[in-house]
C-alpha cells in the first residue's frame, strides 16, 4: 500500500477536496476525520494541528501543478516555453482557486514549503534557458522575480472577482508586457545589447561542458563584471 492509499494520503485528499468545495474554513478537523474515515487522534498525529494540515494539502497541490508542468516536453524555444508556463499557472488559479489561494495569499511563518521552492526552481531554470540563448535583457533574479510576482498577481487578482466580470484578455496582455520587459526579439540577436549578451555568457559559466581554460578564481571575477553589467539595466551605471 502506497502513502496516497494510507490514512496520510487519504487524509490530504479529503482535505483538498473541502478546500476546494467550500473553502478553508471547510476544513475542520472533525470534516476530514469523517471525509477520510479516520478518528482526530490520528489526524493531530499525523499533522499536528489545522496549520500542519494545510501545509500538506498546499504541498500536494504544488506537486500536483509540478507534475503538470514539468511533464511537458521543452521546445527549442525557451521563451515559447515561458509563456506555456505563465499560461498553465494561471490556469491552475483558476481551475482550483481555493488552494491557489492558500498557496499564494497566505505565507506561513516558515516559509514556502518544499514544492513551492521547487516550483520557483523550475522558473528558474527556465529563466536559465532563455539567458543561455541570448535573449535575456534582464538579470536572471530580476527576471524571476518579475515573472513569478507579475504572474501570482494576474492569478489572485482574476481568482478575486466573478468568473463573468473577469477581463479575458488580463491574462495574455500581462504576459506578453512581461515578456517584452525580460527578452528580447529572436530575430534580432545583435539588437540585444551588452546586457543581454552579458547575462547570456554569466550564465554560461555555469556550465559544466565550459571547457575549464579559466581558473577557479578567474571565472569568479569574470562572473562579479558580468553581473555588474546585468544589474546596470535596472540601476544604471555603476
């Protein structure tokens, strides 16, 4: 018997389910105990209280959403990738508001849990990706920062109002200004400038088939100028 069939599984899954069907304060310990066929002993065992319950059932949602997302096969245009990724985050906010919301709007004392680290980590690397190509104008942290806060904005902002009164084309208009703001035009690569191309060699140095001319200490200077040039497109000149 796996865990998703034991009483811990069993237990997270009723509690997702009232979350979803009635919102948080559905999920009582009494509820789940009777969702779930199990007395509270073992619930408090298990979780130690309502708060331990919802980090679990916020974990499950976040690899849930990872499993979507990383079960789609990249293409050879990261960007591309970027918007299909932007598009399946909002779709989950809007699929399962509830938990979107106890994800994003309510941060616990000690901080994100281990899937919703790893669902940064995947932005991450897909922010990687499009540095690696060239087409970053931003830094890698500022390019991160601004999808993942424009996008869970997006996502709470539409999840906060009727379905019928929500602007359908919210979504893809900031998406799209987002995109504008952190890449540039493939088609163009010599009219990305210094900062592009310095963002896309930093990242490069992180590679482990760069051939090893370079010593330890020489590919950290290079790495703090590279830097320092990519932090001038949001500081000016340092």
């Amino acid at each position: 018997m796996t865990d998703a069939d034991g009483p811990r599984g069993r237990i997270v899954d009723a509690a997702a389910r009232l979350l979803e069907s009635g919102g948080e304060d559905a999920v009582s310990t009494r509820a789940v105990g009777a969702a779930a066929g199990v007395q509270a002993p073992t619930i408090y065992r298990l979780f130690g209280d309502k708060q331990g319950l919802l980090d679990a059932v916020v974990t499950h949602g976040f690899e849930r959403y990872l499993a979507e997302k990383t079960v789609r096969e990249e293409t050879d245009d990261p960007v591309a990738d970027l918007r299909t990724g932007w598009d399946l985050h909002v779709g989950l906010a809007l699929s399962r508001p509830a938990l979107y919301t106890v994800m994003y709007a309510r941060p616990t004392g000690e901080g994100h849990s281990p899937a919703a680290r790893a669902a940064f980590a995947v932005l991450a690397a897909l922010v990687r990706r499009i540095a690696v190509a060239g087409r970053l104008r931003v830094g890698e942290d500022r390019a991160v920062g601004l999808v993942h806060a424009a996008g869970s904005g997006v996502a709470l902002s539409l999840i906060a109002v009727p379905p019928e009164q929500r602007d359908p084309g919210l979504s893809d208009a900031a998406r799209e200004a987002v995109v504008a703001a952190i890449t540039t035009d493939a088609a163009e690569p010599a009219a990305a400038g210094p900062v592009a191309a310095a963002v896309s060699l930093r990242a490069a140095l992180d590679d482990p088939a760069l051939p090893a001319v370079l010593t330890t200490a020489e590919r950290g200077l290079l790495a703090e100028w590279l830097e320092k040039v990519a932090r001038s497109a949001r500081s000016g000149p340092a």
